[in-house]
C-alpha cells in the first residue's frame, strides 16, 4: 500500500517513515530539503533496509504538485508534514508562513478531492490551545488566538481541512496536535537538525553538553509553576511517529467516527524546564552549564496533554518517558559530534 510523506526528511517525517516502512507499507517521500538533506534519506534506508521513493519537489508549486499525484495515482493515504516551523521567523516573515503552509496545504486538498481513496493525517500542534485554562488540556479545550503566524497556520491549516472534509465525504482527516516532540530514532542514526542556533530547549541542552554553546539560557524562573520555570510535555519522536501509522491505519479500516478527528499526542506527564536539566545530567552523568535569564516573549506558562482520547479512542499511547528521549537524543549528538 502507498502512502506519501510530505515533508518526509523532516525531524517528525524521517521517523514517520522507518515506521510506515517497518509496517510494509510502500512510501513516497515529498520534500524540498529546504530544511533537510538527503543524508537524512540515506539514514532512512539504513535503519529500515528499504529505500523509499523520494521527489524532491516544492508543494508551492501547483503544476509540480498536480503532476506528481498524476503519476502517482495508487496513493491510499497521504501523511503531510511539510511546513514551516520557526515561531520567531514567522513573526518576521509571515507571508512567507502563510504561503509555505497554508498555500501548499491547499495544493495538496485539491489534488485529494480527485483521488478516489483520500486517508490525510495533518501535523497540527498543541500551540492551537495558547495558554490553554485548564491543565491537562483536552481535545475539547478552546483554540484561542494564535501568538504567532506559525501557531494560526496550524489552526488555519485544521479549518481548511475541516471545511474540505464537510464538503467532501470522501476525504477523511485525522489531525494530530503534538505537544513537544524531542529524541532521536535509537539507532542515532536519524534525529533533530537544527540549522544554526538552536531555538528549541532539547537541541540548545544537547549543543550545549558538547560543547558547541556555552550555556544554556533558562527562560525565566518567575512562572507559577513548581519551580518558577515553564512546564511542557516531552514526547518522544518514535512514539509520535507510530501514532501517525496508527492514524492512518483507523482511516484505511474506516474506523474513524467522523471525517475529521483531532488527537492530542503526548505523554500527559508536564515537566519543567529545570526538571528537563535535571534529567539530562542524571541520565548522562554529566552537569550542564545554566544561566536564568529573562522571560522569552510568547511562552506560555504551561502545556501538558490529556491523552485519554489517544489512549482509548485512537488506541495509542507513550512508550517512552522523559529520560529515554534525552538519552536518545544525547547519543544522536555523540553520534553527529562523532562524523
Ligand atoms: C515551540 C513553539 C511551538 C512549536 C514548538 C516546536 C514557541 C512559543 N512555541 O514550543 O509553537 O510547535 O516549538 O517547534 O516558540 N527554553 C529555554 N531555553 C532555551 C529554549 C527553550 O528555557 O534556550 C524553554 C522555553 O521557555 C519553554 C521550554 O524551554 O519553556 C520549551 O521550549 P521550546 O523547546 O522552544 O518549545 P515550545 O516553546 O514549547
């Protein structure tokens, strides 16, 4: 069975791959290595033992796009990554956002709309709920307004899919809001490519444990929380990858209750920044260089999924905790410090 992976090179998509080709389905790769490099493929390969197709080809081009599902007429289920995902340059650049993953989204629709079977998984995120009232958030809490061009794409993106599938019953969606996906495959062989200084906090730690930064900045410590520091929830890459073969398969057996369906993918375990250290020195043994600065603007305070909706509707749930994706992660580093 063939499914596309747009974005397929990327962090979430490499991963997604190994697993949909673990599972024997037959993949085709999307992706315009803006982001990317077909190193990552060749990792691909490696780990799975089979060699997906790849096009390297940019979704904003409509005639590219109309082409490529003309040659491809067979795909059962389409799982569409691709986009942009830098929240600071999306406030510099935001209609280069709206293009990059609002446009492309749109290509790829309408080319669903003439497939006979149409099984799309959307890459949505948990910066849908902002600061979301009541912790765990569930499905069911209320989008608010986006703090960024980034965030409102994800939640244009999610109302252009539900809109299409009310009009089109032939194409059903699943869109999974992720929480803070991090790790690495544990071969080391595929995880997190961070172009240039890292923005997010697992890469800035492990950049900074090998000696690439000097020390990590800790975005405040004035938070109500436990410790003054922001609370997330970590999942591991690996988990999130198999919840999108899971989606998809409860497409293809056409065991979804409606054509459009929202997951919350983490681990329900929120941590803070200091227990995310904690954790890091713990597992490596190693003590990590820390300074407490400002507040970055936009942060919420805190983010944790309720995943029962995950656990018991889409019958998937975490396997992996807080410290086997920071162990991941460390040994990718190693493994790209070691090149
Ligand atoms: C960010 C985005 C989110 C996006 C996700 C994946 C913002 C506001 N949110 O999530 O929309 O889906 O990345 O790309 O940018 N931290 C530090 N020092 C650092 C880096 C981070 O203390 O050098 C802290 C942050 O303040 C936060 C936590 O670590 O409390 C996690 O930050 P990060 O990894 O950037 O993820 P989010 O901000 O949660």
């Amino acid at each position: 069975m063939k499914v596309l992976v747009t974005g397929g090179l990327g962090f979430i998509g490499s991963h997604t791959v190994v697993e949909l080709q673990n599972e024997g389905y037959q993949v085709v790769i999307i992706d315009n290595l803006s982001n990317s490099s077909l190193d990552v493929l060749k990792g691909i390969v490696a780990i799975s033992g089979k060699t997906p197709i790849f096009e390297k080809l940019d979704l904003k081009d409509k005639v590219q796009v109309q082409t490529f599902f003309k040659q491809h007429q067979d795909i059962q289920g389409v799982i569409h990554f691709a986009a942009s995902k830098a929240v600071g340059e999306s406030v510099e650049k935001p209609l280069l956002y709206y293009e990059n993953n609002i446009n492309t989204l749109v290509y790829v629709l309408q080319e669903l709309e003439k497939l006979n079977v149409s099984n799309f998984i959307f890459s949505s995120s948990c910066t849908v709920y902002a600061q979301a009232d009541v912790m765990p958030i569930t499905e069911g809490a209320p989008i608010k307004m986006a703090e960024s061009p980034y965030g409102n794409t994800k939640q244009i993106g999610e109302e252009i899919i539900q809109d299409t599938c009310k009009v089109n019953a032939k194409i059903k969606a699943i869109s999974l809001r992720y929480f803070n996906p991090i790790g690495a495959h544990e071969s080391a062989i595929i995880g997190e490519l961070p172009i240039g200084v890292p923005q997010n906090l697992i890469p800035y730690i492990m950049q900074t444990a090998a000696g690439i930064r000097e020390e990590l900045s800790v975005f405040g410590d004035d938070y109500p929380t436990i410790d003054g520091t922001c609370i997330r929830d970590y999942i591991h890459v690996v988990d999130v990858a198999k919840a999108h073969v899971i989606a998809l398969q409860r497409l293809l057996k056409n065991k979804n209750t409606s054509n459009f369906e929202v997951f919350n993918l983490g681990t329900g375990t929120g941590s803070s920044v200091l227990e995310v250290i904690q954790a890091f020195e713990k597992v490596t043994n190693q003590k990590l260089n820390y300074k407490i600065v400002n507040r970055r603007s936009g942060d919420v305070v805190s983010a944790y999924a309720d995943t029962t909706k995950a656990n018991e509707v889409l019958g998937w749930k975490a396997q992996y905790n807080l410290e086997d994706a920071i162990l991941s992660s460390w040994q990718w580093q190693k493994s790209l410090n070691a090149v």
